[in-house]
C-alpha cells in the first residue's frame, strides 16, 4: 500500500508532515501499513521526529539493509507490530566487468534517465565490478528489465544474494582534543581553523547541526550527532571524551568520502 502524494505547495518540510500523518491516518482506517516513499537522511530524521509530535505509536524507517542512508517510512496500526518484512524494498543485484568503471552517480544517472523517480530509489551501493540498488517493489520488474547499460557499460541482473553488499559510505577517521565539547570547537578542528575563524561559518548559515542550520556557538554535541559545513564536508561525531590530564576532551569523529 502507498499513500497518495503531495506536490508541496506549501514547502517540502510541511509536505513531508503531511504525507506522514496521511500515513498514519490511512493505516488506522485501513488497519494495514502504509508507506511513505524513500527519504534522505534529513527526511528521514524529520519524519521520526513528526511522527512522534503527532503521537503516532507504531512506526519505522526502513531501507533494505541495516544502517542504510536512504529509508522508508511506515506507520503501522496498533493491531501490528513494526516490521522490516512488511517493507515493500527489494535489492536488485547487477554484474559488470571489473575493468569498467562504474560509480553511484553512473547508476543513478542511468535510471533517472529511464524515469524513474528519486524517491522510487533507496541507496545504491557500488563496488568492483558489481552493484546491489534498493528500490520500491512497485517498479523492481521495471529495473530488471530496462536497466541493460549504464552508459556504455553493460550490466547483467544477478540472483538476490549473489555477492555480499559492496560497502557502502567510506569514511575518514579523525581524532582531535578540543577544549570543550561545543559545537563550535569542533568546527573550528573539522576546517582546521581557529575557533575565531570558524565563528563565521556559523553566522554565513553554512554549519548544520543534525540537519538543522546552527547559528548558535555554544550547542552541545553529543555522541552520534552528525555535522554539516558547507565547502568542508559531513561528518559523524563517534565518541567525546575521555577528559586529558591538561583537562581537554579527546573526540573521535568520522568524515564522509
């Protein structure tokens, strides 16, 4: 079951609330999951939080495979327990030649090309000659038999599970001291600048803090938080602390390739 769509004419952010709490009321009718199209990692982050403030009980986010960037949402009924299985997401598996080179933008180029919607389209994992794409059950035959080349390069359709998931996000592990754990010190170590320096990336909107643009200096991070500087980067916050015997405060961070 899907959920009809909104064109949002009244900004993304209150389309996407409407959208979920239609999700939520259809499910209670109709005693039965209802779905909400692929989200990004922002949307996904969004819709928890608007379902919550709705007080909708049952609900999930799901996109094939733990830890996956793009994800699903569906509001369950009462009558039913939250379940991945219910998701309509299957994972189409595609071969190439290992000397091809191929990338994520190559395969989403490719299938917007054949009209395929984003929000259609979960992640798109890539690796050495091989590529396993998620996407809503509703056009998987579609993909199967239209998505013959990616460019130039052909790709044959492999048996679900043929090979393991190529890894997804790589990343750049980081390690400072910062004097606090503020926001702000943290910037200041991601673009390897003074804290003084970095305090105009705040005030220029370009820092946001899960999600949501921070003009404040002072927010306090914790573990799990992502950050975003405009021209720097995302990045993850692993683990604050443990305090130094000059009494600064050891973080582990990650950044996105």
């Amino acid at each position: 079951m899907s959920c009809r769509s909104y064109d949002k004419p009244y900004g993304a952010d209150e389309a996407l609330k409407a959208r979920i709490e239609d999700a939520a009321d259809l499910s209670a009718v109709r005693k039965a999951p209802c779905f909400v199209g692929f989200l990004d990692e922002r949307q996904a982050d969004l819709s928890s939080k608007i379902a919550r403030n709705l007080g909708v009980q049952g609900f999930m986010l799901w996109g094939g495979y733990e830890d996956a960037q793009r994800r699903m949402f569906a509001a369950f009924p009462k009558e039913l327990l939250p379940d991945s299985e219910r998701f309509p997401v299957i994972s189409i598996y595609l071969s190439f030649r290992k000397e091809d080179s191929l990338s994520h933008r190559d395969f989403l180029g490719a299938l917007m090309g054949l009209g395929i919607k984003r929000e259609a389209l979960g992640d798109i994992l890539v690796g050495e000659g091989r590529c396993v794409l998620f996407c809503k059950e509703e056009i998987a035959n579609f993909v199967e038999t239209q998505l013959t080349k990616v460019g130039r390069t052909g790709v044959k359709l492999m048996p679900a599970g043929s090979f393991p998931l190529p890894e997804g996000q790589r990343f750049e592990e980081l390690s400072f001291t910062v004097a606090s754990n503020r926001l702000d010190c943290a910037v200041a170590c991601f673009v390897r600048s003074s804290r003084e320096k970095s305090r105009q990336l705040f005030s220029q909107g370009l820092v946001t803090h899960n999600y949501e643009v921070e003009k404040s200096l002072s927010a306090v991070l914790q573990e799990g938080d992502k950050v975003s500087i405009q021209g720097y980067g995302k990045f993850i916050i692993d683990q604050i602390g443990p305090e130094t015997k000059k009494g600064r405060l050891k973080l582990a961070a990650r950044k996105y390739k």
